[in-house]
C-alpha cells in the first residue's frame, strides 16, 4: 500500500493541496491502481499492437468535395458594412 507520506511528497510536488481526510483515501485508491497496473505488466504482450483506442475508430466524416463559389459575393450583401470584396467591423483594440 502507497503510505500517506508519499501521497504528500507526490501532493507536494505536482503542487496540490491535499486535506488530511483525503489522503487515506487516495493511498487507497493508488494502491490499488498500482496492483491492477502490476497485473497488466505480467501479462505477455509482444505480439499485441498498441493502440490509441480500445475498439477500432472509423472515421465518420464526409469526404472534401471543391467546389468553385464566390461566396464573397454572396455573403456581403447582408453583412452591416462592407469595403470592396471584405467585411468591415468595428475596431477591437
């Protein structure tokens, strides 16, 4: 089990302020996070590919289509103001 003055050196250094009811718990649940990751590291896993996913990740978008547009043209007409072919806003600075 992970005891508590390693949960305040590790509180310490990652520069969080942990109260003293939490530390228990937090020994608790490192502890036993620690036991799940000692079991993982048992297991024989060179023939295994590593992955960013549990499940494979298909990619739902739409594929690009260009199109040619003049959407300047089309979208100025309706804007408050305008300077040639650009929209004009207020100064922000």
């Amino acid at each position: 089990m992970i005891d508590t003055q390693t949960i305040k050196n590790m509180a310490r250094l990652a520069r969080l302020e942990i109260n003293t009811e939490a530390v228990d718990g937090l020994s608790k649940q490192l502890s036993e996070i620690m036991a799940y990751a000692a079991i993982i590291r048992e297991l024989d896993l060179k023939d295994i590919e590593p992955t960013s996913h549990a499940v494979t990740v298909q990619n739902v978008f739409r594929d690009d289509h260009v199109i040619n547009a003049d959407t300047a043209s089309e979208a100025l007409p309706g804007a408050p103001d305008h300077e040639g072919r650009f929209f004009k806003v207020p100064k922000v600075l």
